[in-house]
C-alpha cells in the first residue's frame, strides 16, 4: 500500500497505475528490466520518468 503523499503526487490509486504499466507494457510501450541490473541512483530516474509520461496521457 503507498501512503497518502504519493497517492496525491500521482493522483492516481495505486492499482490503476498497476493496470496502466502492465497495458503498455503489454503493447510495447514500455519494457520492464530486472532491477539487480540496475544502478542505485537509476529507480528515482525511472520514476520520474515514468510519472512524467503518465502525465503526458
């Protein structure tokens, strides 16, 4: 469960945002990477970026 801050940063429940990654995901739109591959200061990035592209709908 996310808290209560992130929730309004997104302005989207948790489990929409789920369906939406695993949709674009599904068409192509976004590829999922395994995080071990991943450097430390990367998840923030990708985070942003994600919110910013969810913005962008």
């Amino acid at each position: 469960m996310t808290s209560p801050s992130r929730r309004a940063y997104t302005r989207l429940p948790l489990g929409v945002s789920r369906v939406l990654v695993a949709d674009m995901v599904a068409d192509g739109l976004l590829a999922l990477h395994n995080p071990v591959e991943a450097r430390p200061g990367d998840r923030m990035d990708l985070l942003e970026r994600v919110l910013s592209g969810l913005r962008k709908l």
